[in-house]
C-alpha cells in the first residue's frame, strides 16, 4: 500500500490512499504500508510512527529539514527528496527578481504603474555588478549559471569552498566580511540546517551595502525578522525581493509587507508546469524503482 499527501503530484500512483498530517494516524501500527509519498509536515509525523513494513518516503520537495534521516535508516525506511527538480524554475525567478529591481521605472519597487516619463536615474544594469549567492550547492549553481551571461562578477557562500561550476570564487565564513562587503545583490538559498537557522542577523546586515538589494527564496526561519526589519527601515535605499511565506501574508499585521522598500512575493519561486511534470516523473519512476528492488533516485538514506 503506498499512502500520498497530495495526489496531484503523481496522479499516475491512482491507487495510492489520500492522507494528510492528522490522518495518517489511522494506519499506526498498519503492516501493509510500504511507501508514503508526501509532504516535509506529513513526513515529520510519519518518522515517529510505528508502520511495520514502511521501506520508503519520498519527498515532494528538495529539502528535508525536521526529518530526522537517522532515525529513518535505524528502522531501515529509505529517505528520498525531490533534488534537482526545483532548480531551475527557481534559478529564472531569481534572475527575474533581480532584474525587476534593476529596471524599474521608478523610485518605488511597490509602484506599479508606469509614469508618462522614463526615470533614467533609477534603472541600472547587472553587467559589471556582484552578486552573492548564499548556498552552493544544486540550485545555487544554476542561478550562478545563468548570472554568468550577464557578465556579473558570481561568487558564493558555503560551508565549505571548494570549487563549484560557475562560480568565480566561493566564500566561507571566514571570509564573511570581504564577501559581504562587495556584494551589490545577495541571494539567499541556504537550506535550513540547526547551523543556518537565524544565520541572517544583525552582524550579517551591518556588513553589507546600504544599497544592496537581498533576493531571499530561501527558508524564512534562516532570517533574523527583527534585524533584517530594522536593516531595511534605516536604509531606504536597500531592496528586498521575498519569496518565502507559505501563505501570502496579510498587508496589515506582517511588517515586511508595510515597507516601500520590500516586495513580497506570494510563493510563486519554485512553481511552474515544467516542474510540476518533473516532480511527478521522478515519483513515478521511484515508486517503479522501488517495487522493484531496484536503487532509488535522490536517496538520503
């Protein structure tokens, strides 16, 4: 038995049963349930429960954070994510974004009508400029990729600093002032790991540009709200692109959406039909893989 959180992932599994974060408590202890195909939220409840013959979860999305994959392995449930499938519907968003701040027509990033006359004082170019990308890994060297046609100078922020494609130099925390310091757009998709989470602080926002403009598709809980909000209050001219609330938040009780100099964006980054068709393509043959006893794609463990 395969159960599912959102069958229009994968309408091909048609035989798969639906479940969400509450009913998935029904098949505890449930010996016919072999592979759960599911949400990050319905798979932090499932990690926890006693499935007998549970032997795969697989992910609709890339990220695993709250999944504990040690705890999966020691009750030998295999933990596959969705790498590779968000790239690059994420990469064009973020060049999107950073060329909606560089040729807007106005003063205002949150105006949106046209003026009869063209504000030649506003508009800039990417060429020649520095872009930061906060996470090295899949997604951040395809936006890195696409940077590099613009004939920006790309580097990057890791963990760790050894050579990725397409970046011309990557950075660590080492060299955080330096890499911070020159950036005029910073883009922000670290995944969200104990050592990432509130990592956007006070001591980060106090070594960039007064200017500089902060793309974040990224997991919310790595920013810091109250220093990058107060950041974004003291320098009007700083921009800030954000793709990061589950839900669009309200334009009344949520500060980020009170600041002139804050787009925020109803979590469009990683949705298109492409991705879409890929995501369910990879479950597919996943799921083929796995009633096979066949090697699973994107395998955590």
């Amino acid at each position: 038995m395969i159960l599912i959180s959102d069958p229009r992932k994968c309408p091909q599994l048609t035989d798969a049963r639906l479940i969400n974060e509450k009913s998935i408590a029904q098949y505890e202890g449930n010996p016919e349930v072999q592979a759960i195909v599911c949400s990050r939220a319905v798979a932090q409840v499932a990690q926890h429960m006693n499935i007998p013959n549970l032997k795969l979860i697989q992910l609709f999305s890339a990220g695993f954070d709250g999944i504990d994959p040690s705890l999966l392995q020691k009750h030998g449930i295999h933990l596959c994510n969705a790498a590779n499938v968000y790239n690059v519907g994420m990469a064009e968003f973020v060049v999107y974004a950073m060329l909606m701040r560089a040729k807007r027509y106005n003063h205002s990033i949150k105006n949106r009508h046209l003026r009869p006359f063209r504000n030649y004082h506003y508009i800039t170019e990417l060429s020649g400029k520095t872009v930061g990308i906060l996470g090295a890994g899949n997604i951040g060297q395809q936006i890195a990729r696409r940077l590099q046609a613009f004939d920006m100078r790309v580097w990057g922020y890791d963990l760790r600093t050894d050579d990725r494609p397409h970046f011309d130099k990557v950075f660590n925390h080492e060299m955080r002032n330096l890499f911070l310091a020159e950036c005029d757009y910073i883009v922000n998709c670290m995944p969200l790991f104990p050592s990432t989470a509130g990592m956007l602080n006070k001591d980060w926002f106090d070594l960039m540009k007064d200017d500089v403009t902060i793309v974040n598709v990224g997991r919310k809980q790595i920013i810091n709200d109250a220093d990058f909000i107060a950041f974004l209050k003291k320098h009007r001219d700083a921009i800030a692109i954000l793709d990061m609330f589950e839900k669009y938040p309200n334009p009344i009780t949520n500060p980020y959406r009170r600041l002139a100099n804050v787009l925020v964006l109803p979590g469009v980054t990683a949705i298109s039909q492409e991705i879409n068709t890929k995501l369910s393509r990879l479950i597919e043959e996943n799921v083929r893989r796995f009633n096979n006893n066949e090697p699973l794609l994107n395998q955590i463990v």
